[in-house]
C-alpha cells in the first residue's frame, strides 16, 4: 500500500523540451533499480512542461528516493535543462489502485 508520494512539475527551457523529455524517458532504469519506489510515472503536461509522480509505502522510501539517482542526475542537469527549480511537492496518498 502506498501512503507517500512526491509530485515533481518541470518546466523546459525553449529549445530543450525534446533533451527532457529523453532524461525523463531513460530514468526509468534508475527508479526501477529502487526497491523502496513503489510506482514512478513521468509525464509531458504541455510542450515545455513535464512531470514526475512517485509513491512510496512510507516516508523512509521518499527520501531514499530523494536521496537517490534520479534526483541528483535531475540536480546536475537543472541548470542546462530547466527553465526554474524543480517544484518538489511532499503529497499523501489518499487512496490509489495499483495492478
């Protein structure tokens, strides 16, 4: 059951959404490796912004998370890629269904 997520909205520098939409795409390994991420989606909401949604069974998991790969790879890349600072969002989940 997951009760803890982050939600992560990302907005591209002109000319750079195709480079983030390709990080975002080859994480994938990196949050599968994670054994304490229960789900992790990333999203296109628009053409320069993106999205990362991750939910976790408990807070331990969250912030090995933030503590892990994906996050210091976005970290490194942020000032190249992004237009702002990531918004990190800490949400509770209220109730989810997961196959």
């Amino acid at each position: 059951m997951v009760k803890v997520g982050l939600l992560v909205r990302l907005v591209a520098k002109p000319g750079k959404e195709e480079e983030v939409a390709g990080f975002l795409a080859g994480a994938l390994p990196l949050a599968e490796a994670e054994a304490k991420t229960t789900v992790w989606f990333a999203i296109r909401i628009s053409k320069s912004e993106f999205g990362i949604f991750d939910a976790f069974a408990g807070d331990d998991g969250r912030k090995a998370h933030l503590g892990g790969p994906i996050a210091a790879a976005l970290m490194a890349k942020a000032g190249e890629l992004l237009a702002e600072p990531p918004k990190i969002e800490q949400v509770d989940v209220m109730a989810a269904k997961l196959s």
